[in-house]
C-alpha cells in the first residue's frame, strides 16, 4: 500500500505543480501582457519553429544510432527503425508518467528485439551518465562565458564572494566526507549509493572498450550542439531576443535543462526558468516569456505526436514478434 501511495505521488505532484505553475505563470501576468505573449506565439515565424522541431527530430534519430554502439559490444544491434520509435515512444510515456520512459524503452528492446532487460536498462543508465556529463561540461562553458553578467547577478541578489566561497568550500568538504562515508560504510543506502557510483563509472569506461567509440562521441556532441541550435532558431521568432549571442542562449538552456527534470517535460516551469534565464541579460518579461512558451510549446508538440504516432506504430511494425 506505501509503495502503491508513493508511487501515485510520484506522478501527480509533478504534473500538480506543473498545472500549478501554469496557473502563476497565468495569473502573474498583466492582461496586456498577456494578450502581446500570446501575440508572439500565433506569429512565430513557422520556418524557425520548423527548424526548431527538425533539430529536434535529428536529435532522436541520432540517439538512435547511437543506442546500438553501445549494444553492439554486448552481441546485439536492433533495427534502427525500432530504435526510433521506441525512443520516441520512451519520451511520450515521460510526459505523463515521470521516469517511466527509460523502463519502457528496455522492455520494448526486449519484446521486439530479444535483449534481456538488464543489459538493455545498463545502455540506458550509461546513455544517462554521458548526458549528465555533458550538461554538467554546458555549465561550466556557461559559467566562463557569462562569467561576469552571472556575477553581476548574483550580486544584486546578496550573494557576496565571501557568501559564495564558504558555499563552495562547504560543498566540496560535503562531497569528500559523503564519499568517504558510502566507501566506507555498510548500511543499506551507502551500499546502494556505492553501486550507483560504480555504475557511472563503469557506463563511462565502457565508452572506451567499444568498437566505435569516436562515432560514439561525435554522435553525442551532435545531439547536445542540435540541443542548442533548437534554441539559437527559435530566437528568431521574437524581435527583442534575435540579438542574444550564443553564450546568453547557452545560459538559458542550461535553465531550461533543470526545469525540464523538475516537472514531466518541464510543463508549467520550462517557461519561467528559461523566461528568468533571458533577464539576466536584459530582455523584459514578456519578450522572455513569449520565447520559453515558443520553445515548450513546439518541442512537446513534436513529442506528443510523433511519439503518439510511434506508440501506435511500434507494436504494428512488429507483428510477428
């Protein structure tokens, strides 16, 4: 009953406050304000949108070759085609049920192309850490990019350098007693925690031992350049942002990015972050808000339909499996 409870929660608090959000989002803007966002968005310029989404598609599709790199060196290799829709499939159960996705896309390889859920799940895990790293690699060029506009920032909200080293060094002090600790430890979270870790660290080695490693890697700067590229088009689609520079857009993805984990599919909060991401550098509110609900809005599209289209077709293409 707990793990029934906990489950359901799992799943409703986060499009809740997703629904939620939308709600302040709504309800915190000016009717005129409004009626001008909502103005950017039936005039976006399609061709950018358009450009936006293929991106997006390329991104899938990419993701979908490079599945097999990493399956290969355990003795399979799907069907390209399969891996398209199941990965597109995998997306669309995200938006409704949070996490649900990546058990379904080792279930689907195993029901229709015979690799046994465990060894299907590990590529999955590693397709993970590597996407983790190079979010984590954004950040930090990010970081040196805008380095003073994001101090400058920081500032005007209290954050002084004294503030911000204590916090540093206090997390990094953090992080090596943590570590010691699930070494060293033997309860039952730390052992957990240790074989997490070790997981991370085995999925990125594997990169390694694999016999197309250097596709491996170029396929992976591909998708997380198109990532960007969907933002750097669809900037175009409002007057006031089609002047920010690459280095301000990488800002707001990063934005977009943590908001896209905080509710299913970023509903409701991919907006606001990326809206108050685009501040930072001058863009008012309804210029930035029109951007983030441009963005949300035709990338979801893209996923709702072609992963509806992918959950039907899937199971069809397959038949006689």
């Amino acid at each position: 009953m707990k793990a029934s409870i906990e489950k359901t929660l799992k799943t409703i608090l986060p499009i809740g406050l997703g629904v939620f959000l939308i709600w302040y989002s709504y309800y915190s803007t000016s009717k005129e304000d409004r009626q001008q966002i909502l103005h950017y968005i039936k005039n976006a310029d399609l061709l950018w949108v358009g450009l936006s989404v293929l991106l997006g598609i390329l991104t899938h599709l990419s993701r979908a070759i490079r599945w097999n790199y990493l399956l290969e060196p355990l003795g399979y290799k799907p069907k390209i085609f399969n891996n398209i829709l199941i990965i597109l499939t995998a997306y669309f159960t995200n938006l409704g049920i949070p996490r649900s996705g990546e058990i379904l896309r080792a279930t689907a390889l195993a029901s229709y192309e015979g690799v046994p859920f465990q060894k299907g799940f590990g590529t999955i895990v590693t397709e993970r850490v590597i996407d983790l790293i190079m979010l984590l690699l954004v950040i930090v060029i990010a970081l040196i990019l805008q380095t003073d506009i994001i101090w400058g920032f920081l500032q005007e909200k209290g954050f002084s350098l004294a503030l911000l080293s204590v916090v540093l060094s206090s997390g990094i002090l953090g992080l090596v007693l943590l570590l010691y600790f699930v070494k060293k430890s033997k309860i039952s979270l730390a052992v957990k925690l240790k074989h997490f870790l070790k997981g991370m660290l085995d999925g990125i080695l594997s990169i390694f031992k694999m016999r197309y490693k250097w596709r491996f890697i170029l396929h992976t700067i591909f998708i997380w350049s198109a990532y960007i590229a969907m933002f750097w088009v669809i900037k175009y689609t409002v007057a006031d942002t089609t002047d920010l520079g690459l280095s301000q857009l990488i800002v707001a993805f990063v934005a977009g990015a943590f908001a896209m984990s905080a509710t299913n599919g970023g509903i409701g909060i991919y907006p606001i972050a990326v809206s108050g991401a685009l501040a930072i550098f001058g863009i008012n509110k309804v210029s930035a808000d029109a951007f983030g609900w441009i963005m949300w809005i035709s990338q979801t599209l893209m996923v709702v339909v072609f992963g509806a289209i992918s959950f039907l077709v899937l199971p069809l293409w397959n038949r006689n499996k």
